[in-house]
C-alpha cells in the first residue's frame, strides 16, 4: 500500500457499514466506458492468484447485511449485483480462456466504467499507482541492544468511536472532554504508549516502516516468526515524509524511492527524529494468527492482486482491472519496467489513500516485494466491471459522467 498507507499502512480500518446503507462513490469518480473504446482485457499473471482473490471477495460480500447497497455512477446497485459479477467473471476463468477469448468475454457480460479524478489539483481519468507489502524485520520481545525501538499495543487512554465510510475516531478523554490522541512526537518523546511496548526494533525506519505498511512478520533470535498487524491509530492525519524531504530541499521528487528515504537518514541520524514526526499518524499494533496480510476488509490480501483505494469512491470488494507499468529489480540491484496489466480487487484502504485518483498494489512479503514495492509511483489507469443486466440497454458510445455522493 507504498503504502504509505498507504497508507499508512495503517490503512487497514474496518468498515463499520450498516444494513441498508447505501455506499456512494463521490463526485465522478467513475464514468461508463463503451466495449469500443475499452482497453483489451488480458492479464499478464497467472489465473491461479487471481481465482484466490475472487473466492475471498466472495466469502466477505456474502457476509454483508441483507439489503446493503453501493452507488456507482449515479445508480443504486444492490449488494447481489457485485456478488453475480464476481461469479460471472469466475466462470469465465474456469474456462481457462485465450486472451482474445478473455477479452470478448468481459466486454460481452460486463458493463466497464473507469475510474479516476482529481489528482495533484487536475482532474482526468489517469491515476497514480503506487506499491506496499509487508516487511520482515529481526525483533526482541525485550529491550535489549541493538533492539530499541517499539512497536506498541494499544493503550488505555485510547478512545475509539463509531465513523463514517473511513473507519472509527480516535481520540483521548481531558478534562471531562475527548480530544486528539497524542501525535508521533509527543507519543515517542514523552512515552505517552509506555507499558504497551509489544516488540523491540533494531532501527528506527523498521520501525516507521511498519507503521506504513501496516504490518509486518518479526523473526526473533531463536528462528521463530509471528505476525504483527494494525490494531488502531491515533487519528491524525497521514504527511508523507518523502514530501517532507523534497519541501526541505534534502531530496528532489525523482530521487524519492523508500530506500533513498531510508539512506538519507542513514547518512543524517541528526535529522531521523526531525524527518519521522513530520508525520503526526501513528499505528498501534496486535499480534496475528496468521502470516498472512488482512485488509481493512478483514480478509487476506493476494500479492499482485489485491488494492487499496479510496472507499468513498471505489466500493469495498469491487473487480477492477489496472493498467500501468511495474518494475524488477535484478540481482545486481538494475531495475528494468514492463507493462502490468491485470485484474485486480479492492480489499484494502488506507490513510494516505485519499480521492479516486490513487490506488495502491499490493506487493507480497519480503525483501524482493520491498523492493519493488517501493520503486511504484506510476501512472496508469484503472476500469471497474459490474454483470450486465439481462435486458438492459446497452451504454452509450460516449462517456457520461457519474453522480455525485449523496446523489
């Protein structure tokens, strides 16, 4: 997600969405694409990863509550409508089809709608890509050298509340009233989260880079592993300390990458307290059952598969397909891009993932998904698919734009 998460990593907030809530999709985020002027739908990764993305979409739209609605692009569509065009879609994979044949197939059951919109103050239908994974980072359970660096639990002083499409508040109780938690500075500089300390870090940018990510496996001394994941945050809003360093002047926006970031503060340990709290959010952590990354669904995400949006644009669970450009990275550490064009699902959100002109991928675990993960900041474009209806009209040969939310 980078997640910068992504959004902040901390991107995984768990819907709180009730029965017959009509989910909207603001402004024009999506507008309806004629089969013409479509793109050709092929994918360039095995079925296989994608065929486990759908099944878990499925297991999490049958759980949602009877009479759940979404808006997309000005029409009312029910819950059942999402779930038939996964299994539609589904089938067709099953049918193990040519590229030519996968194509002809999507645009004869589906109606394509492309998504995007404002992005750095322009709006336009091409979006910026990014990249997240989760990390694997060598941990103590004691604060013992070289492990100095917390991941914490969530403290008592918390609290959280009911919110919108985003997720829960967060704030803490003063003086009879509830106000904003404790930003990064004053949670590390004044050990506003003592006690709750779950894990020790050997670096300070492992640890931040956790709280991007939103979670990451620890390997201890004896060779055990065990997952750690988002619990809570505290509610401030997510800053980009890549932004930050091009606004000081330290790094221009070609040069920043995840691991320029982290080699500059290697290079400048002065500046390393300076750099991170320019970031106010900040994660809370819980261990996990599972190796496996959960996303603000609730279900595993699928390397290469799943993607964090804006909820408030893309519905939670949607079937998309994403256009750009990926990079490898080779063992000598060149980076050579190819063409991504795929299929993918939205089960994933995130606090740097704001308006519908951003979309992250996920990645996968470890080192290689690093990064490449962290290299991801490209353009591209993204179309989203619902079932057609048996007797509808088919769309018009020029786009219309979508409602607006609420509408």
């Amino acid at each position: 997600m980078n997640a910068l998460r992504t959004y902040g990593r901390p991107f995984l907030l768990l819907l709180l969405l009730l029965a017959g809530t009509v989910f909207s999709c603001a402004g024009s985020a999506l507008v309806a694409v004629p089969s013409r002027q479509a793109p050709l739908f092929t994918d360039d990764s095995p079925f296989a990863s994608l065929k486990e993305a759908i099944r878990i979409n499925l297991d999490y739209l049958a759980r949602q509550p009877a009479g759940k609605s979404v808006r997309i692009a000005g029409k009312v569509v029910p819950m059942t409508r999402l779930i038939r065009s996964h299994q539609v879609f589904l089938d067709i994979l099953e049918q193990n089809p040519s590229p030519t044949e996968l194509d002809r197939l999507v645009k004869e059951k589906f109606d394509v709608f492309q998504t995007g919109g404002t992005r750095d103050g322009n709006s336009g239908r091409n979006m910026l890509v990014t990249g997240y994974y989760q990390p694997v980072f060598t941990g103590s359970l004691t604060r013992q050298a070289p492990f100095l660096y917390p991941l914490y639990g969530i403290p008592e002083d918390l609290i959280q509340r009911s919110g919108n499409t985003k997720g829960p508040i967060f704030g803490r109780r003063e003086n009879g009233c509830v106000v904003p938690y404790w930003t990064r500075a004053e949670i590390e500089k004044q050990q506003r989260a003592a006690g709750h300390e779950l894990v020790w870090l050997r670096d300070p940018f492992d640890a931040f880079l956790v709280h991007i990510q939103g979670s990451a496996i620890i390997q201890f001394p004896d060779g055990s592993r065990r997952g750690i994941h988002y619990a809570a945050k505290n509610g401030h809003p997510y800053r980009s300390i890549g932004s930050h360093l091009v606004h000081t002047g330290r790094l221009t926006r070609k040069q920043t990458t995840m691991q320029s970031i982290r080699d500059y503060i290697a290079a400048h340990p002065a500046e390393c307290d300076e750099i991170l709290h320019a970031n106010p959010s900040f994660i809370f952590f819980a261990w996990t059952e599972t190796a496996a990354v959960i996303g603000s669904l609730g279900t595993e995400l699928t390397a290469g598969r799943s993607v964090a949006a804006d909820h408030d644009h893309l519905p939670p669970g949607a079937l998309a397909f994403l256009i750009s450009r990926r990079p490898t990275v080779a063992h000598d550490n060149s980076v050579h891009w190819t063409p991504l064009h795929r299929f993918v699902v939205v089960q994933d959100s995130g606090s740097a993932i704001n308006g519908s002109g951003r979309v992250d991928l996920f990645w996968g675990t470890g080192p290689e998904a690093g990064a490449e993960a962290g290299l991801m900041k490209e353009d591209g474009t993204l179309y989203f698919f619902l079932a057609k209806e048996k007797g509808a009209t088919p769309l018009p040969d020029r786009e219309t734009t979508g409602g607006g939310k609420g509408s």
